[in-house]
C-alpha cells in the first residue's frame, strides 16, 4: 500500500462518515482489526494523525480535515471511471441493483419480477426497497423508481405516468366510527402516518392543511404496514388508488384533493448503453403498472 493508493483514501473517507472504526469496517468488508492496521499503516507513511480517538467515536484532525475535499474528489473519479467502464458491459450475465420505495417493492415488483427471471436466467437481481432516495452517482443502484421529478443533469429518466393519492379506509372501519367528510373531521378519526419520515407534514403544509405526525395515531416509516393496518380495519390512511382498490378500501372524500406523485424510471447517462440496465429498464416500462 503506498500513499496514493486510492484504498487508502477510500478509507480515510469512511471512517470520516461512519465516525467509527467497527461501522466503517463492515462498510468496506474489512474485519475491525485489520481496518485498524491500516489505518495505523497510512498514518505513519503520511507522519501525522488523521483522526483523534475517544470513547465517542472518530473524530478527524485539522490534518485529516484538509485532506478530505481531494479524497472526495478522487472518490467521484472512481466512481465516474465505474460507471464509464460498466456502460460499456454488453452481456447478459452478472448482476443488476433496483432502487425502489417499499411500496413498490411489496405490492408491484412481486408480480413481475419472476418473468424478468425466467426470461433472463443467467441475471441477477438485487432490489433495494428503501424511501430514500438512493444514489446512482455511487453506483449504490443501477436503475432506481422515483416518485419525484429528478433534478440531476447526469441521469437518464422516463415518465411512466404518475400515481393517484387519496384517504382511504375499510368498510369495517366506517361503519364503525363514521365518514369524515371535512378535514377538521378527518382529525378527530385514527389516522395512519408515518413517525420520523416528514413527507405527509411537508405535503400537508403545501396544502395549507398544518398536518403533523403527532396527529398520526399509529406511526410508522414503515409504508406497507400502513395499508395493512387499513386492510384490518386499524384506521384510515393517504395510499395510492391502484392499491386502496385492490383490497377493497373505500376512498373518502374530506375536501382535499392530494397532487399525484409522477412516476420515473431512472439511470445514469454513464451506464444507460449498459444492456443489462437497458433490458432491466424496458422490461420495468413495459410491465409496471403503478399508475391508475
């Protein structure tokens, strides 16, 4: 290992974001032990310290600081040397990751998936179901499904169309505490919503509606489990259309009409000749039906 090994820096980089020894270790699939070598390793061959150590975490030095904008630098590099490299990959075996949000990735992806499967035999599939947006820069997806409009110059997007949103809840459920039919009502039921997750609050503001997750009274981040505590007549929630009709969820007409979430499907422009991206993605314009 020599100074400019860019594993060097790379290392210097996560340590710096996790603020541990053990969290950067398992991010680097690296032992403990030996991360802690190198390091110790690196920071004789530059003769000073990057990162002052205590009971709290990693902390980095006013050395270790300074270096870091180059590392990040070298970092985008690599990356962009990554994606050229893997755009360029026209076969159609090894693996390609999906970024989709929880919902997608519970109640749409299930039904398609396996005939993506079986008509791609030597292909795999990783799908990461998270409601943050993942990043395509890093490499950390290949294709990702947004509800959001992209901003970013360097990816590569296709509308699918957009989702309807509305409230909606079991017939059981109505019957039991009645049909909000006003929003000052709607407060008054066991609404569904989310714990930390601030998107209904930021929504419900740009509606003039001063909606808090306080007034959630079953919260959770976790999105499916918020249509299943509907389908059991746990309360009423803000879902998509497509899904409240499926399981026979009856929408609710409270004064508020709620703005569709647009539908992308994204790559980056490095890697959008890549075929196996490119089969991953018309396969998913094709056969996805989010919209109603």
């Amino acid at each position: 290992m020599t100074i400019t090994d860019w594993q060097s820096w790379q290392m210097l980089l996560q340590i710096a974001r996790c603020g541990s020894l053990n969290k950067a270790a398992e991010s680097l699939n690296l032992s403990q032990p030996t991360l802690s070598r190198q390091l110790q390793l690196l920071e004789m061959r530059l003769g000073q310290s990057l990162f002052d150590r205590s009971t709290q975490g990693m902390t980095l030095t006013h050395f270790g600081e300074s270096l870091i904008e180059s590392c990040e630098k070298m970092e985008q590099i690599a990356q962009g040397i990554e994606r050229q490299v893997s755009g360029q990959d026209q076969s159609l075996t090894g693996r390609v990751r999906l970024s989709v949000n929880e919902l997608v990735a519970q109640y749409y992806l299930p039904e398609i998936l396996p005939a993506f499967m079986a008509q791609n035999p030597e292909l795999s599939v990783e799908v990461v179901a998270s409601n943050q947006a993942t990043s395509l820069d890093k490499r950390d997806a290949d294709v990702a499904i947004r509800m959001f409009a992209p901003q970013q110059q360097d990816l590569v997007a296709r509308r699918l169309g957009e989702v309807s949103l509305g409230f909606f809840a079991s017939k059981a459920y109505l019957d039991q505490y009645g049909v909000p039919d006003c929003p000052e009502a709607l407060l008054k039921h066991r609404l569904l919503g989310y714990d930390r997750d601030k998107q209904l609050e930021q929504g419900s503001a740009q509606l003039g509606w001063p909606l808090k997750n306080e007034d959630f009274l079953l919260r959770t981040d976790f999105q499916p489990l918020h249509l299943e505590l509907a389908r059991y007549d746990g309360g009423i929630l803000i879902s998509h259309k497509t899904l409240a009709a499926r399981f026979e969820l009856l929408a609710l007409d409270v004064g508020l009409t709620l703005p569709a979430l647009p539908v992308y499907l994204c790559c980056h422009r490095d890697v959008q000749h890549n075929r196996r991206i490119r089969l991953l993605m018309d396969f998913l314009a094709e056969h996805l039906t989010l919209t109603d």
